[in-house]
C-alpha cells in the first residue's frame, strides 16, 4: 500500500458489525487506513456511530456519496438488497469485504466482476475453524463435506420454514433437527443463518455438495458449528462453540473477530494460511 496515502474506508449498515468495525478503524488502525464514510438505510443507525466516533461528517445520505469518499468498503447489510449493493460497489471498482457471504452463492457473477474490475473482494472465516485446512484438502479433492450447526431456539423464532414445518419452538424438550439438505436449499430456508455455511462452501468449492445439518435444543446455550470433511487427504474435523457478540446476541463474536483481523491482514499486506 503506498504509504503517502492511506486508505479511505466506508462502511454500509452500521449496527453490531459495522459499528464494532468502524471503531476498531478509528481506534486501532488509524496509522493504515481512515474512515471516511458511513452509511445505513436506517439514518438514526449511522447518525449515532458517528455521534459516538465524534464526526458527524462521516453520515453519507446514499451508497453513491459514500464511494465518492472511499477505496474501500466493508459490507454488513444483511438485506435482500445485499446482493446489489456489492455489484454496486465492484462497478466502482472499490475493493470490498463482505459480511453477508450467503448472498454470493446466488451471484457468483459477482466474482468475474471484481476480477473484471481488479477488485480485492475479502470474505472473513466468519464463526467457523479449519478454513484453510479445507482450502489445501480441494486439491486433492474433497469426496464428502457436512456442516452441523446447533443454535438456541430463540434463534429460529421469526423463521417461516421452521413454522411450516409445525414446530413448536417453545415446546421442544430435546435436541431436533429443523433441516437436512443442500448449502442452496439452506440459504433458501434459512437465510439469516447461512453465513457460515457459505463461506464453507466458497472455501471448498463445494457449493453443490456441501450437505448442511441445521439442529436446535433448549439446551443448547451457544451457536456451534461442526465441519467434517473426507477426501484422499484424510479427515478434517473441527468445532467452534460462539460466544454472543457483546453488542448483539443474534450474532457471533467470533464473526466480528474475523472480520477485523481480515481488515488487519489486508491493510498491512500480510497474508497467513493459503
């Protein structure tokens, strides 16, 4: 990175990932890069970060103004509009990091544009382990991939599919799967709890068939994530038990995490892992 100028950073949604994004930019990697811009289709959201990061003049009105002021975006939406927002940014030709990794299962064309347009696109490992372990196992071929991921049953309560299918949420007394079946199919049920089972699938190259397990029980206290994978290489297994992000209980700490340690690798060029 050129080191006459830093690297001007935008932020889009700014509620418990954004935020904690934007102050670790503004606290902790002030000497890489600056934060120029926020921007949430809910005004209140970044005119309250920007109160508490004291700069006002970071609140952007539009996606357009903000990358008029940015080389780099960070992407935590979690919208139906996701999608087009990071199409958006790309044809800008604005590197960006992406938070909602499920909505590039549905447009992979996403990746020949940022490529087109010479883009880094950064996708964090999220709440899960063992990633680049699964990156070096492709190549000699992965024969069988699964993810089980066990939540609360608060954290299923607003999903139609789960009241399809007549379950009872408040009624369970024992661990029940509520799906079995493709990452696609998944993402379709289920599209607020498919992050990690995208990013599994975008590291394995597995989107077809990765089979994903998503299971609840009353006494179940954290969000859990297992990962099995066979192939000529071996076996891999691995498991994160999450602890709730402090700034929001539906999401993952480890997530966040993730997120700021990428940004870290990104600005000062390093790279660990494959």
């Amino acid at each position: 990175m050129p080191s006459h100028r830093k690297k001007r950073m935008g932020i889009i949604g700014c509620g418990a990932i954004g935020s904690r994004i934007a102050k670790t930019i503004s606290q902790d990697l002030a000497k890489d890069c600056s934060l120029t811009a926020l921007y949430d289709i809910d005004l209140a959201k970044s005119r309250a970060l920007a109160k508490h990061l004291r700069n006002l003049d970071l609140v952007k009105s539009s996606l357009k103004e903000l990358l008029c002021v940015a080389d780099f975006v960070v992407e935590a939406v979690a919208s139906k509009e996701t999608a087009a927002i990071i199409r958006t940014v790309l044809e800008a030709k604005k590197d960006i990091l992406i938070m909602s990794v499920g909505q590039l299962l549905l447009a992979e064309d996403l990746f020949q544009l940022a490529d087109q347009n010479k883009c880094s696109v950064l996708i964090p490992s999220g709440a899960i382990a063992g990633l680049d372990a699964i990156k070096a196992a492709v190549c000699a071929g992965i024969e069988k991939i699964t993810l089980t991921t066990r939540k609360p049953p608060s954290g299923f309560s607003d999903n139609p599919y789960v009241k399809n299918q007549g379950i009872n949420l408040d009624d369970l007394h024992e661990e029940t799967t509520l799906f079995e079946g493709t990452v696609k199919q998944a993402l379709h049920h289920f599209p607020k709890n498919i992050n990690v089972a995208a990013t599994l699938a975008l590291a394995g190259d597995c989107s077809d068939s990765l089979q994903v397990r998503i299971i609840t029980s009353p006494h179940v206290r954290t969000n859990s994530h297992e990962i099995e994978a066979i192939g000529e290489f071996g076996r891999i297994s691995t498991k994160t038990d999450n602890a709730v992000c402090p700034d929001n209980p539906k999401t993952s700490y480890l997530a966040v995490l993730s997120a700021i340690v990428t940004l870290k690798e990104y600005l000062r060029g390093v790279k660990i892992g494959t």
